[in-house]
C-alpha cells in the first residue's frame, strides 16, 4: 500500500534534494524514531534515481536493518531501486545490479558515520551523494559527524501532540540494578505487558533473563549470536513475552505491539534511541510506558513531555504521582498573562542616562553638514588666528600657564 505523505515528511523530502541541487554533497536528516524516516530516504533516493539515472547502495550497521528496508520498499511501494550493503564489507561494489556506478550511499542510524569502516565504502564508491538519516545525530564519544548540512523539522513531542506517535507514562525506580528491575516487572506484570529491557554488561542481562523465566514470564536474551529473527517472531505473536539485551535492540527494532521499555542509565542518545522503541501506536494500548531510574542522565521527559509520570515509594511500597496537576498549570498561564500586560516604569537614574544620550545625540544631528562630505562641519574660525597661551592646531592643544 502505498506510503500517504505527511507534511514534515514533504518538507524533508524536498529540502534535501533542493540543497543537492545547490551543489551540497553530503547531508543528514534529523528526524525521530516513528516518524518514517525510511519513507523519507527512500523517497529522496529515488527522485536522484530518476533524474541522475545513478546506483544507491543502502548501508547499515546490521543486516535486519537491511532486511527491513527492503520490505519497507516494497510495502510503500516507492520503486527505489536499492543495493542493501553492509557497513562492514571491506571490498563492496562500484556498481549496482542493473551496471549503474553507484552514486549515491544512503547511511541508515548514521551516527556510526566516523565509522572506519565508513571512510572505506566511501573512498572504494566516491559517490556523488551522501544521505545519512538518525534520530539522534550526536556521538557520546563527541566525534564529529562530517555532513555538509544537517536537517529537521520536527520532534517527539510535536508528533506525540499531532497523534502520529503515542503518549506515554514514565515511571522512575530508585537504582537500576536486576533486583529492582525485575522486582518492578513481576510486581506488576499487567502494567508493563511485553516489555524490553535494556543492560550494561552480558552478566546483568543472563540474570535479568533467568529471573524472569523463573517467574513464570517468557523471556528470551537477544544477542549477536542468537536466531534474532526467530525471537522477534515469537515476541510478536505473544508467545515470548519479555525480550532482554544489551545494545543490539537500540536501532531498528521496530514492534508497535511494544508497551514498555526498561531504560538503563545512559546519556542522550541512547536514552532517545532506546526509549523510542515504544512510541510507535498500537490499537487497544493509549499509554507506553517507559521506565528509568532515578540515577539516568537523561529522563526521557527532558525530550517529550509524559501524559503521567510516578516514582517509586519504597517505604509505602506504592508509586506516588508527581506529575503537574490542572490546577497549578491554569495558575502558571494566569500569571504569565498578567505580567505580559503589567505596566512597568524605567529607574530613574536609567531615564536620565537616556535622556542625555538623546541630548547629546540631538547635538551632534544639529551641526551643519559639510557638502562635500556629509558629515558634521565643525566651525574652526575661532583657531585662524594664534592665541596667547595657545599651543598646538586643529584637533588639539595645550594651555601653557
């Protein structure tokens, strides 16, 4: 079925091909996880197809990623026609199936761009264009993303407002460690429903996993090494209930059944990737929920605005809401109007500096202006002739006593 464009999307869409056209050669689109960002790439990717008659190589650091572009394509129904490519293949193609030189090189979560392995596809293509797509285009690691320009257009909390991505709850515990994530989960295992929870180390996630079996919830550990495509199917159809991993869930798992996500601590950009799993809509959930701990960098509400958020009581053993009641929202905007009309004086001694600026200003406008020049023509008569005491000429002098 084909693809119904969204405003934001057009806007992208023809901002970046317009700044091709201006000679830019590489760029990156900003835009959230939900937000269709493959739809949009796609979409640029086969105007440039057309008009250039070039090869696109599509390149992403895991080959479901890969996998899901393709279906994307063929689901919207875009026609690009693209070369799914591994960032990791170190001799890749010049040219694509049908002999086009390939160019232009679409980098899917392009975050990994400083990538060395990176700087080889793009010295073996040298391609004519770049197009790299993220949510989150900033690097932990502070290194640079080398793009001519980077574009965006809108946010995870105006495509909440506008009802394309759902709202959710946030929830906050005290500490992030297995115990009190997997105690929070069995506690309540109807709040959370399938869920997917997010550690540091490999130790963490086997614990987290064999807890969790232990209660009676199926929970699969989704790693490099397991049949992913076998998890996520049964994740899917309910059979698994639970998914644990590390990192390899953070890009491009997409599963709109999702209903929570257990955030470990981390900074922005993970946080935002991991946390936007679930905000994708899915018929009979309203809510998402998200959970973090007290100790994160970044409570995901610093980037959209929960529908309710609670924290943990331990000692009362209950979650207490500490979200802004009705009440103090319609008191916050009441004030703001009255001081937006409040009438106000300037200080005194502010008035008078004013006042001989504008004296002094009003001065220096009256002088006649030289002809010539148009500046003020100041009148030297008074120095044509010598004066006792007078030493010096235009412009300066002493008084000798």
């Amino acid at each position: 079925m084909p693809a119904e464009e969204r405003d934001y999307q057009v806007r992208l869409i023809t901002k970046a091909v317009d700044l091709y056209h201006k000679d830019f050669k590489s760029i990156l689109i900003n835009s959230p996880t939900g937000s269709g960002k493959s739809y949009i790439g796609l979409a640029v990717a086969k105007k440039l197809q057309d008009e250039f008659n070039l090869g696109i190589a599509w390149v992403a650091m895991r080959n479901n990623l890969l996998k899901q572009i393709v279906r994307e394509n063929a689901k919207l129904e875009v026609g690009a026609e693209i070369m799914p490519l591994s960032m990791f293949n170190h001799n890749p193609p010049t040219h694509d199936k049908q002999g086009r030189k390939i160019g232009m090189v679409v980098l899917d979560e392009s975050q990994h761009d400083p990538a060395g392995s990176m700087s080889n596809i793009y010295n073996i293509i040298r391609p004519k264009f770049i197009l790299g797509m993220t949510a989150t285009p900033f690097r932990t690691d502070r290194m640079r993303l080398s793009f001519d320009k980077i574009i965006r257009d809108i946010g995870i909390h105006q495509l909440i407002q506008m009802g394309y991505l759902s709202q959710y709850h946030q929830y906050t515990i005290d500490k992030w460690d297995v115990q009190h994530v997997v105690d929070c989960y069995i506690r309540e295992p109807e709040r959370w429903g399938k869920s997917v929870f997010y550690w540091f180390t490999y130790e963490d996630a086997v614990e987290c996993t064999n807890r969790l079996n232990a209660a009676g919830i199926r929970t699969e550990l989704v790693t490099a090494s397991t049949d992913r495509d076998a998890q996520l199917a049964q994740f899917e159809s309910g059979e698994v209930r639970c998914l644990v991993n590390m990192q390899i869930l953070t890009e491009g798992f997409d599963s709109p059944s999702l209903q929570t996500v257990f955030v470990r601590d981390s900074q922005r950009g993970p946080t935002i990737q991991m946390a936007g799993r679930v905000f994708r809509k899915y018929a009979g959930i309203k809510f998402k929920n998200v959970v973090q701990s007290k100790m994160t960098h970044w409570p995901i509400q610093r980037t959209a605005a929960p529908a309710h958020a609670s924290v943990w009581m331990e000692d009362e053993k209950e979650w207490r809401s500490y979200a802004q009641s009705e009440a103090i929202e319609t008191v916050s905007m009441k004030v703001c109007l009255a001081l937006a009309h409040t009438k106000t004086e300037m200080p005194a001694f502010i008035t008078k500096k004013l006042e001989k600026k504008r004296m002094r200003q009003r001065g220096r406008d009256d002088r006649p202006a030289n002809t010539e020049s148009g500046l003020p023509q100041r009148n030297d008569g008074d120095f044509a002739a010598p004066r006792e005491g007078w030493v010096g000429g235009f412009g300066g002098g002493a008084i000798i006593h």
